[in-house]
C-alpha cells in the first residue's frame, strides 16, 4: 500500500520527536511492504518565520494533497508568547487546521504499562487490573460551538453558553465510536447527562440506535459525572469511551494523568471521510528543545495511530505499540519517566530501541 503524509513537525522538541517517528514507519514499510511518501509542511512559528503566518496556504495545499496529517507540535517560550511570531500560535495553527478539514472526532487513548506503574497516580490494587481505554470525543459541536453571549439585563451582568447538538451531528460521532470499539475489546461506554439536559436526552436515543448496527459491541449509558468518579475508582472496566465536547475535554484531560507523563499519550482527530491529524497530545515543550532529551514515544504513537485509524493498517499499528511495551519493559526511560536503577537514554537512543524491537 502506498500512502502520502504531510508531516508537520512545527516548533520545540516536534521536529527532534518527529524524526524518530518517521523512522519507525520507515521501518514498518519495509517490514509489511508499504510505501509511505513523506510531504514536509511548515505550521506554527516555524511557519511564521518564513510566511508570516501559523496557518499558511501552502500548507494547507500540501495537506489536501496528502493521506493523512502527523503532526508534531507548536508553541513559543512562555516568556515570548506576546511577540508577534508565537501570540496566538497554538490558536491559530491548531484551531485554523481543525477548522479547514472540519475534524469533528478526537481520539485520545489512555493506557498503563505494567512496567510504569510506579509513575501512575493511583493505588496499586487500581492499577493491577489493567488499564487501557480511548476517549471519543465530538469536537466541532456542543456548548462551545454554540451561541456566547454577555450582557446586562436588568442591571445585572448576565451570560449565556448555548448548548446544541443534532442527530447528524450525534450519529456520526457514534458510529466513529463503535467502529473504534471494533478494533479494540468491543465495548463502549457512552456518556452524558440525561437525568438533567435535553441534549444528553437526543445524545442517548441517537447512540441506541447506531448501537443496532454493531450488535457485536457490548454498551452501556453512564452519567458523565459517575464516569468522572470509575476513572480514578475502577478505570479498568472501559475500553472505549464515547462523549460530546464539553465532557470529552474533561474527561480526556483526567485520563491523560493516569500514565504518567504526556511524554506517553498520543491522540487523533479525524473528520468524516476518514481524513486525520495526528498529534502527541502535549505541547513544544521549548525549555527542553534542542536538547536531546525529549520524550518520542507519544510522537511515535501518534503514528501507530495514523496506522491504525487512519489507514486500517492494525497490524502494523500493533507492532509499534508492542515494541514500545517491550522497549519500556526493557527498562528504557527518556527523563520525565526515568526511575532509579532503569536505562536513561535521549530521544534518538529511545527510537533505536524501540527500532530494534519491530
């Protein structure tokens, strides 16, 4: 199979985790027989630099033009995030991309390596049970797609967030949902709050019906705010985990605490045809940059992704996640997961060992 992906490797530790990413898929084309055509594209401050933009047009072009979007990161120094080149950068490279190609569904996945445990937050006992989930969360409707309003009313300072949703836009978030439990354990817990809104009340009867369409899939209904509780109490009963906007912000963020480090957690956001960006789920991280330090795995698993849900190449995405797994068991740690007596190693070291495993 032959695929073109623009690659976007933006601005910080993108470009030096963005490198070993692309040489584990090398590795996966040559192992499974692809052709993967790589279409270098500037974003962020990188872009700004030459263009005087975050968003340029013949980005934009080269991404049109291309399979799919791996994205690295974007973002300044926190002491120059008022200087022309970084203000707003985040905001209009991410926002303008999600924009342009109308990425309406997020995946974040959220998984403990055994061999990590120490770094996770929660009780021993919690952890042993396995934990390995993926958040599905709609991401072009909701409450902050709706109408804003501030004003006075009656001498009183007064606002109002609208939030609206349709049956599209529900169906089609759910049917992403079920075929994502497809290629996982095939369970899906929907989320919402329909004892109290009438937009989880339209959430819940759309998911019941899509539900008919995949009566392979074991699902349930769960309240958004017991969902928030069995994360933290018992995070090993889901596997996917379907939400609207609003919730899925939240709830993503608070799973995102459980590996350990954004180091770990990769995350894609696809738009009805299939089309994706995918991107670690943290930020340029400049203070580190240049260094030779950084954390590549969640870069490199934002690849599998591409792989996996993107390209329907599951195979091949399960390879790389198992040679993380092994590289880590190993005793493999970049900085921010390093524990006393395991193998520190730098970004290039870590995506050569991870290399040796595929």
């Amino acid at each position: 199979m032959e695929k073109k992906i623009a690659v976007l490797a933006g601005d910080g530790i993108g470009p030096e985790v963005m490198k070993e990413a692309l040489r584990i898929l090398d590795k996966i084309a040559i192992k499974f027989g692809h052709k993967f055509q790589f279409k270098s594209a500037l974003i962020g401050g990188a872009a700004y630099d030459k263009y005087g933009e975050h968003f340029p047009q013949e980005t934009k072009d080269i991404c049109k033009n291309c399979d799919a979007i791996l994205f690295g990161s974007v973002g300044g120094p926190v002491d120059k995030l008022t200087e022309s080149k970084w203000a707003n950068c985040e905001r209009n490279a991410l926002l303008g991309i999600r924009k342009e190609f109308n990425f309406h569904a997020n995946f974040r996945p959220a998984r403990i390596y055994k061999s990590l445990s120490n770094i996770c937050p929660l009780k021993k006992e919690i952890i042993e049970k396995g934990i390995d989930l993926l958040v599905v969360r709609e991401l072009i409707g909701g409450i902050y797609f709706g109408l804003h309003e501030m004003k006075e009313i009656e001498g009183k300072r007064t606002a109002k967030d609208v939030m609206e949703y349709n049956e599209d836009q529900i169906r089609i978030i759910a049917h992403d949902g079920f075929q994502a439990a497809q290629k996982r354990r095939k369970k899906l817990t929907s989320i919402d709050k329909a004892n109290v809104l009438d937009c989880s009340k339209l959430w819940r009867q759309i998911v019941d019906e899509v539900a008919k369409e995949y009566p392979e899939i074991e699902y349930c209904h769960m309240l958004v705010d017991n969902c928030a509780m069995q994360l933290i109490k018992d995070p090993s009963q889901f596997d996917v985990i379907l939400t609207e906007n609003t919730f899925g912000d939240i709830l993503s963020d608070e799973a995102a605490v459980l590996p350990g480090s954004l180091g770990l957690m990769p995350s894609a956001s696809l738009n009805k045809d299939g089309f994706g960006l995918f991107e670690p789920s943290g930020g340029s991280a400049q203070d580190i940059a240049g260094k030779g330090i950084a954390n590549p795995i969640a870069q490199i698993l934002s690849a599998a992704m591409m792989l996996k849900y993107g390209f329907g190449m599951i195979q091949e995405s399960e390879d790389i996640e198992n040679a993380v797994q092994k590289t880590l068991e190993d005793g493999f740690r970049t900085g921010d997961i390093y524990e006393e007596g395991m193998k520190k190693v730098g970004t290039s070291e870590m995506g050569d060992e991870i290399e040796k495993r595929i």
